[in-house]
C-alpha cells in the first residue's frame, strides 16, 4: 500500500474556503495571517468573505488555492506521511511543500510572481480554452495541429476529457471540428486566458528569475510533475519543469497512470474541492485498477 496525496489547480476555490481551518487550528491561522504579510493585502478577507467574481481573479484564485491547500497539508494533525505526491498546474507548488522540497514562504513568493505574471498575459494576450469530452487524445492532438492559428492540449485531465488552449478564433475553428470529428462535446470554459499555451510565454522570463532565485531541496518523496508525469526528485529537474509547465500541457492523466504503476493505492486530495478525486476514480477505473480515495 503507497499513499499519494494530490493537490489541486485553478478552478477549485470556492467562497468561505479555508475559514473553518483558520478559525480551529492556531497553526493555520498564525500560517494564512503570514500569507497576508508576505502578500501585501488579506487574502484571507477575499477567501473568506469574497463573491465568486472576487475569487475568480488570477491573482487571487492561485494563492488562495495554494494557501488552502498547504495549511491543510501542514495543520491537519495526524497526517500520515505520503509516498508521492502530485499537483494540478498550480497544486504542484503546494505538492512541493508537502513534500518538503520548498519552503511555505518561498514556494508562495513564487506562486504570487506565477499569478500576477499569468493576469498580465490574460489582458495582454487575449485566449481562451475548451473542453473537450470523448475523443482519443491523439484524435484532439491531429485536429489542434490542422487548425490555423495557436490552439493546442492544455490538460489531460482524464481519459476522454482534454482541455485546449490557445488564441480564441483558434479554439472555436477547433471546437467546431472536435464536434464534425465525433467528439460528444467542445465546450468553451469561462477562463481568462490560454493558459499552459505558448500564450502565457511573456510570463516566463519574470517567474524564471523568481525560481532561480528560489531554493529547491530533495523532496522527501517524488513529485510527479505535469511536464514529464514522471516521478522527480532532481532539485535542478524539478525547478526546470515548473518553469516548462507554464507553457506545456499538464499531464494529469498520465501522472496518475505512472503512480499506479508505481503502487499507489491511496489517494488523498489536499485542498479545496473534490474535483482531482473524481479524475482519478475515471483514471483508475480505465486503468483497471482499485484504489481508496482518503
């Protein structure tokens, strides 16, 4: 039996998220009231008290998630220690806490560059993505390839559900032959940009220097990471794909897959929402294997 713990990206907040930690555990509360200093405003006001519309903001949405998640990670008594861990776009940097291979502080310095920086190329460069439903993966990757402009895999979330991403006319040329290819749905999702798409390439150069600047310690167990799905436990290998991940598709489904393979058994998602827990009962079940979701 091999635990994993999973943590989740954007899109799982929700408003109120994290106040009940906060209010239980003294621990988590002295954790989120630094986030507030480091950040330079009361993240925790938006979590807690914030609309949806309020939370949905880039620069909002990642560090809330992020925080969410840590604290849970760090404050949960009793947690037992995992065998790998793994995140969803942004949840690989609270995977990386976890695991201990960054420090809270530092890992939320760079989540905070990774946010603001993303925002500036949602309003700078216009994007979008869509979801597409029951389709091979190799069928979506030919049809992103034949169409004009910038549309490609953003994530493979789970066997039969791929998101592209890319410049807007691109993604609806796309969704019209996803649809006349057989694909039972190509839904536009109501995001503010093309992320994980060569859209998000004016990012790079600030969150490289904040990751070089970051330091990255072994990890106490692997890290499988969106960019390779493959185990990592390199700090060089790993700075280097979560600079990669910011304009490369997040290979959820084959993360899960390698962590089956390599006997996980146990998964517990860590952070606001069940969304990763569903993908990985639909991975796990067209893998043909059994696992206990914690």
């Amino acid at each position: 039996m091999k635990r994993a713990y999973v943590f989740p990206g954007q899109g799982s907040q929700f408003p109120g998220m994290g106040k009940e930690l906060y209010e239980s555990s003294l621990q988590a509360r002295e954790l989120m009231e630094r986030a507030n200093e480091i950040l330079g405003f009361r993240l925790t006001d938006i979590m807690f008290d914030g609309s949806d519309d309020d939370l949905r903001a880039t620069r909002v949405t990642q560090p809330a998630i992020f925080l969410h998640s840590v604290a849970t990670a760090l404050c949960t008594e009793d947690l037992p220690a995992p065998d790998m861990v793994g995140g969803h776009s942004l949840g690989e940097f609270s995977a990386l806490v976890a695991a201990g291979a960054v420090d809270f502080e530092d890992a939320l310095r760079l989540v905070a560059v990774r946010a603001s920086e993303m925002q500036k190329c949602c309003e700078q460069v216009p994007g979008t993505m869509a979801a597409v439903i029951a389709m091979p993966n190799e069928k979506v990757e030919e049809i992103c390839a034949g169409i004009e402009g910038i549309v490609l895999p953003a994530n493979y979330n789970c066997d039969g559900q791929v998101v592209i991403s890319g410049e807007k006319e691109a993604v609806a040329r796309a969704c019209v032959a996803m649809k006349e290819a057989g694909a039972k749905r190509a839904l536009p999702l109501s995001v503010s940009g093309a992320f994980h798409s060569p859209l998000m390439e004016p990012a790079r150069v600030a969150l490289a220097r904040a990751i070089d600047q970051t330091a990255v310690r072994t990890p106490r167990c692997p890290i499988y990471q969106n960019v390779t799905a493959l185990p990592e436990t390199d700090p060089e290998r790993i700075k280097d794909n979560l600079l990669q991940q910011l304009t490369s598709p997040v290979r959820w489904t084959q993360s899960v897959k390698n962590m089956l393979a390599d006997g996980a058994t146990d998964f517990r998602e860590i952070g606001p929402g069940t969304v990763l827990q569903n993908l990985v009962k639909r991975i796990a079940t067209a893998a043909g294997a059994e696992v206990t979701i914690l």
